[in-house]
C-alpha cells in the first residue's frame, strides 16, 4: 500500500464525511444500539438492516427491554432476516449482561468478545465506535479494500492476504477517530470498491491502489476455493383441521431454532418424499383422510439446499402429535408466530398470512 498512513486516514475521513449514507445507528454512540446495528447487519444489505432496526429498537430500546423479554419476541421482530442464530445469541448475550454484570455494557473489544455470537469483528466495532478504542474492525468490506490496496505486498498467497489486511487497518486506526476510520472503510467497501465493477474513478484511495494500477481488481481479495452444496430433500405436511394448521416448534439446538414451521421431514437414503411425508405422519400421532402433493419449493442455506415437497393433508381428528411442541393455529395465530421464512411463503400462498417481511 502506496503512500504514508496518517494522509490516507485523512482521506478516508474526509470522504466518508461527505459520502456516507444516512443509516439510523450512525446518529447514535450507544453501545446497545450500535452492538443492535452490528449484529443485524451480517450477512445483511444496510438498507434492509435499517428498517429492522428501526422496528427492533423500537420494541427493545434499551439491554433490560432485549433481556427481559422471552426469546419468541426477539425472533418475531427479526422474523424474515434469516439467520436466526444472531438474534438467539443476541438475546442470550443480553441475559448474561443483565446477570452477570449488572446490566453494565462492555467497553473493550476482548471483553465484548467473551459474548455469545460477538467476534472479533462484532466486537471492535462497537469498542471503536461507541469508546473510540483503537482495534481494527475487519469485515468483507473491509477485507476487499485493503487487499486491493495491497496486491503487491500478498501476490497470491491466503495466508499472507490475512496478515497484511490485518496490519494494514490496524495502522489505519492507530490514530484519531479509530470508530470513523472502521466505518469509512466499510462504507468505502459496500458503496465504491464493490466485488463487481467496482467504481474506481470515486474512490479517495485510487491513486494508492496497487489492483486498480496492474487491472487486477477482480482477482482480490484471494478466496479459498469453494464447495459444492449438498442437495437434501425433505417432505412438509400442510396439515388441516377445519380452519387450523397444525405448525411445530424447531427445537433451540437447531437450524432455525426457536422459530415454528409446518412439520418438515427430512428424507432418508433412498426414501421418497411421499414415503417420508407418511412417516412424518405417523410419528405424529395423525391419521389422514385425504393427502395429495402440494407446491414445491428449493430453499438455500449456508451448507446445503434444500427441496421441499410439500403434501395437502386433511385430518378428521386433531390427534395428539405429543412427540413435538405443536400447535393447531388459525391464520390470526399465524401471524403473531415467529415462522421460518418457508413456513411463512407456504402460509401465503395458502392466503393465511402476509408474504415477505411480518408487519411493522
């Protein structure tokens, strides 16, 4: 990286005085609220974070608010945002504070860390920003800005990217502002040196690019190469009884946990998803009158996807499905539960709650 540290933090600071979006949790050095901001924002588009913080905040507007409610709430305001682990550890980390510290947030980067779902990334950010600690918060962003700069110095090795990156934003935010330089360097990575077609002509640091100077901008930053997902199918019975649906608790240990979903079978070797769907039945104490395939949907996770077949089933009795926490819902009882985001597409088509994101 070309160029003396102290004007290139300058630069930075100076663009992203000028440039930054105007998202809600930059008005705020609030720990709770930024930690709130932080934990939202993985795996996250901004604008999309934003509108669940306003509604997050909203409901919980300070630790004791997060700590004191049942985790039920926490996953219904973050219902639609996927990955669901955050907000469960989120809510577990919020409990802990209450208990263990008095309520008293962290200050230090390696005291957030001993958090549950707050990593090193997580937890200097906060420390950076609402205590103008000086540790570098390195994300995907940040990571792409940095090893741009630096193509020379990590030419094609993984593991030099890594330490390079690190030393690099650590000496950007030695200085003044460490919470500001973070920032302006995710803003910098999310808005101008993207992973595609990245605006060079924009950027403040251009002229210190060693990518952008050999046209190698798209070679960095180096990945590891990347592995096929499984395909796993799964059966899921639409269960009726009159006016209600039978939906199922995932248990907390789970993909997914905490959140409720009509019950969903995963296939064995060799086992059709009919075959699967009438397993699932019977382990549920049900006995069909009728059963017929329904739509079917592929869902994406992290390591795996999904297909789902799903079965239109009627029952003449409710039975007793003792072996999982269930529950006979009407489509008023759907809307309040925290559903998976299957759970609530299928729900839709059947007209018995609004699609996408759950109401403010």
């Amino acid at each position: 990286m070309s160029g003396e540290v102290a004007p290139l933090r300058q630069r930075l600071l100076d663009w992203f005085a000028r440039q930054r979006r105007d998202l809600p949790w930059r008005a705020t050095t609030d720990p709770y609220r930024l930690w709130v901001a932080e934990t939202l924002a993985q795996q996250t588009q901004a604008a999309r974070a934003a509108a669940y913080y306003e509604r997050f905040i909203e409901r919980f507007p300070t630790l004791e608010a997060l700590a004191a409610a049942d985790l039920s709430e926490a996953l219904k305001q973050w219902e639609g945002l996927g990955y669901y682990q955050r907000a469960r550890r989120l809510h577990e980390a919020a409990r802990r504070i209450r208990a263990e510290r008095g309520g008293t947030l962290p200050r230090a980067a390696a005291e957030w860390r001993t958090l549950p779902g707050v990593g090193d990334y997580t937890a200097a950010a906060i420390a950076s920003m609402a205590f103008g600690e000086p540790v570098a918060a390195i994300d995907g962003n940040v990571r792409r800005v940095l090893s741009r700069l630096s193509a020379t110095e990590i030419g094609d090795s993984l593991a030099r990217q890594s330490a390079v990156v690190g030393a690099r934003a650590q000496a950007l935010v030695a200085g003044a502002r460490p919470g500001d330089v973070n920032q302006a360097l995710m803003e910098l990575g999310a808005t101008v040196c993207r992973p595609r077609r990245p605006r060079c002509g924009a950027c403040p640091l251009g002229d210190a690019c060693e990518a952008r100077r050999a046209g190698l901008t798209a070679v960095y930053p180096l990945r590891p190469p990347r592995k096929a997902r499984p395909i796993r199918p799964f059966a899921c019975l639409l269960v009726h009884w009159g006016d209600q649906r039978l939906v199922v608790r995932r248990t907390a240990t789970r993909l997914l946990g905490g959140l409720w979903e009509f019950p969903t079978i995963a296939c064995r070797e060799g086992e059709g998803e009919r075959a699967a769907a009438e397993r699932g039945l019977r382990d549920l104490g049900l006995t069909a009158r009728r059963m017929e395939p329904g739509p079917s949907l592929t869902q994406s996770f992290t390591h795996f996807r999904q297909t789902l077949q799903t079965f239109l089933v009627e029952v003449a009795a409710p039975g007793d499905p003792a072996s999982v926490e269930a529950r006979w819902a009407t489509r008023a009882r759907l809307e309040a539960l925290p559903l998976t985001q299957v759970a609530r597409r299928l729900a839709a088509r059947d007209g018995l709650c609004a699609a996408g994101d759950p109401p403010a």
